[in-house]
C-alpha cells in the first residue's frame, strides 16, 4: 500500500462530510478506504506465514479503516480472533 493513501482519503472524506448538500465526494472517499481495506486485508493475508506480527498491524488497520458492519470488518476479525 501507498505510504498516506489511507490519511488522504480519510481527509478527503472528512472535508466532503462538512460540506452542504452533496456528499458524493464522502461516498467516492469511503469507497475507496474500502478498496484501501481490501488490498491491506489480502496484504494481511500473505504476510501470516513470514511476518505474522505485520499482518496483526494490517489487520488491526483494516478494522479500524472499514465499515463496522461489513464483511471485510468480520472477516479481518475473524482472523485476529482473541488477539484483537
């Protein structure tokens, strides 16, 4: 992942959020944290084997970056388990 891509949208998302009227500017910048949660999750995923104290990390950021209700939030958890 991009140094910052997850500062720059979640920036993106908040400046959209206090604007009036039409927030798709906060719904393309909440996309694409989701699209940002994916890639660190299958990230997450490769590093289990080799450096399992790094997937933790991407994990713990996936939790935090992606919708609460959604299945990648479950899934990231999931794999966390009791360490969360």
């Amino acid at each position: 992942m991009e140094n910052g891509q997850y500062e720059y949208a979640y920036a993106l998302w908040k400046r959209a959020l206090g604007r009036e009227g039409d927030h798709r500017e906060a719904l393309e910048a909440m996309a694409k944290l989701q699209r940002i949660a994916r890639d660190l999750f299958e990230e997450a995923l490769m590093l289990q084997v080799s450096n399992p104290v790094r997937m933790k990390e991407l994990l713990r950021t996936v939790i935090l970056i992606s919708d609460p209700w959604s299945e990648l939030n479950r899934e990231a958890r999931d794999v966390l388990g009791e360490e969360l």
